[in-house]
C-alpha cells in the first residue's frame, strides 16, 4: 500500500462522524451547553433532552444543530437516563452519555472513533468506563482521585436500576450515584472528560446539599442501597461497603485526595477541590449521625416534637417526610 492511498484513508476516517448517538441532558445549563455541544460536532446524532429550562438552553441546542427532544418527568421511574434509552431514535449502536458541564476533549473523541468503527468492539463488550478530570479555577487537575463512570453503552444490554427514593424530597429526575446492570463485559477507555461547571460556587453547594439529602436517606436505610451495589462489580462493591464503614470518612477523603493522590501538587484547585470532596463526605456524615440522633430521642420518648405532639418520625424521617418541593435542576450528578 502506498503513503499517498494510506494518507487518504486517514483523511476519510478523519472526517467520518464518530459512529455514536451523544445524550446530553439539560435543566437550566446555558453557561455550560455551548462548550459542551462544540465539542460534540464529530459525532453522528447530538441529542438534548431538555427539562423545561428557563435560560435560553433550548435555543443554545438548536443553534448549534443538536436535536432538541423535551423530557417531562412524572415522578416515577424510569428516570431521565433510562428513559433516554427506551425513547430516543437513535441511529446509532452506541449511546454515550455527557453532563453539560462534562468536555469531550480530542483525545477521547479519537480514541472513541478508533473503538467504535468498524469492525467495533466485540460482542462481549457492552459498555465503556469513562474517567472524568475535574476543572477547578480553570486548570485541568493533574493529580488526586479519578471519577469513574458507565457512560458508552451498547444499545439494548445496560439498564439503571430502580432505587427506592422516590419518597425522597429532594431527589431528581435523573439517575444518582450509581451504575448501570450491564449484560457484557466492561472496559475501560485511556482517555477522559473534562468536567468544567462554569455556574457559580453558590450552584455547587446547593447541588450537593440536595445530593447529600439523597445520600443521607438511603445511608438511614441500607436496604435502599441493596439496588445500587448489585449493579457494581464485585471490587468495587466490597470497596463501597468497607468505605460506607470507615470512621472519619470526610478526613480520609481529603488525605485521599490531597496527599495520598499527590492533589497538593496541583496548587490551589488541588487544595480546592480535596477540600470540596471532604465537605461533600462531611455533610453525608452528620446528616446520617443526625437522623439516628433524632430515631433514638424519639424512641426513648425524649423527643422535643414527641413532648409536643406525641409523633414519632422514623429514622430518615427528616429525608423522607419533608414538604420541601422535589427539585430537578442540575443535568447530572456530581
């Protein structure tokens, strides 16, 4: 063969669409979804399936040639992922979920056209891990721990499991922090995303109080979290349970990040970011060690509310029985 027919033939792989369908799931993300969808123009289908934003994000998503589909939730399940999955036309094979403040960076948009062209992955393969590095304070971290997620999926072979949280008031419309069954093997892609939320901080901490609500609900209850530790795999899932249990989580979350990670060598948004992680750990723990507090006073009789109007709220009560409106704002979790 020789250099000039090979030199063609890299250019027609070039320029061929990156043979996967692109989900990016929106509520209010006009500061991330240009970014977003700029580094989506590779791929064969970009959809933006939209929650009745505010913003201006549906206009960003047809401006910049992307299908807009609108997503209504009900309240029950399937959530926004799955039904994705159930719904959307894709012409693709391959479905690849990206958050609006997550990047596709060139190198994964080269590495996912090598996989996925023919003759693709083999029929064993089902589903791709993704990691995703953090942007803090506009530089890329180098160092500290990786976030690792099912996010390209073959079609027909993973489905998102049903958590019992839908008594949770402030859980959402889209999937929490758990995987997908998969039918197949898992792999694992080199290269990763960027994840780069350009909301303000005040954005983060609401988020991930409302997350920690969440979290702190089903810690109340382990038999909640039975689902979501069946869909991991059998490390990562012993992993789970003895973390679940470690005294001082939120330190050892932030020596984890900072020191044993080497995140001090990424400066200030290392620090940041460690920092970030504890906090998030911090408000899951004292949420959990508040609601078995309030279970034991209530049952020894007392309980202050007991006192006054001879109720008594079980243990997650306080995640579960609240009339704080169920808020569906943020296109992903993190």
């Amino acid at each position: 063969m020789d250099a000039a027919f090979r030199l063609s033939q890299g250019r027609a792989r070039a320029e061929a669409p990156i043979p996967a369908s692109v989900v990016v799931m929106t509520r209010d993300e006009a500061d991330n979804l240009p970014d977003c969808l700029a580094n989506l123009d590779g791929f064969a289908q970009v959809f933006v399936v939209d929650s009745a934003s505010g913003d201006g994000t549906a206009e960003i998503a047809r401006a910049q040639g992307a299908t807009l589909v609108p997503f209504d939730w009900n309240g029950r399940y399937p959530k926004k992922k799955q039904w994705c999955l159930d719904t959307l036309p894709f012409a693709c094979e391959w479905v690849l979920f990206v958050d609006a403040d997550e990047r596709v960076s060139p190198a994964l948009a080269a590495q996912l056209a090598h996989r996925l062209s023919p003759p693709g992955p083999p029929p064993e393969v089902a589903a791709f891990m993704l990691d995703s590095r953090p942007v803090v304070l506009g530089r890329a971290l180098r160092f500290g721990p990786r976030y690792s997620k099912i996010a390209l999926m073959r079609r027909g072979r993973v489905r998102f499991p049903e958590c019992r949280d839908l008594d949770v008031p402030t859980m959402w419309e889209v999937e929490g922090h758990y995987q997908p069954l998969v039918d197949g093997t898992v792999e694992r892609l080199l290269e990763h995303l960027l994840h780069e939320d350009r909301k303000p901080p005040s954005a983060w901490f609401s988020r991930h109080n409302r997350y920690s609500d969440w979290e702190a609900a089903l810690a109340a209850e382990p038999a909640r979290r039975a689902a979501l530790l069946a869909a991991e795999g059998p490390w990562r899932r012993l992993l789970k349970r003895l973390f679940a249990r470690l005294p001082a989580r939120p330190l050892f979350v932030f020596l984890h990040a900072y020191v044993i990670r080497l995140g001090a060598l990424d400066g200030l948004p290392g620090l940041h970011h460690a920092l970030a992680r504890a906090f998030y750990y911090w408000q899951i723990a004292y949420k959990v060690a508040w609601s078995r507090a309030e279970a034991r006073r209530a049952a020894s009789g007392n309980s202050p509310l007991n006192r006054q109007t001879g109720s008594s709220p079980s243990p997650a009560s306080a995640f579960t029985s609240s009339k704080a409106r169920r808020r569906t704002d943020s296109s992903g979790i993190r």
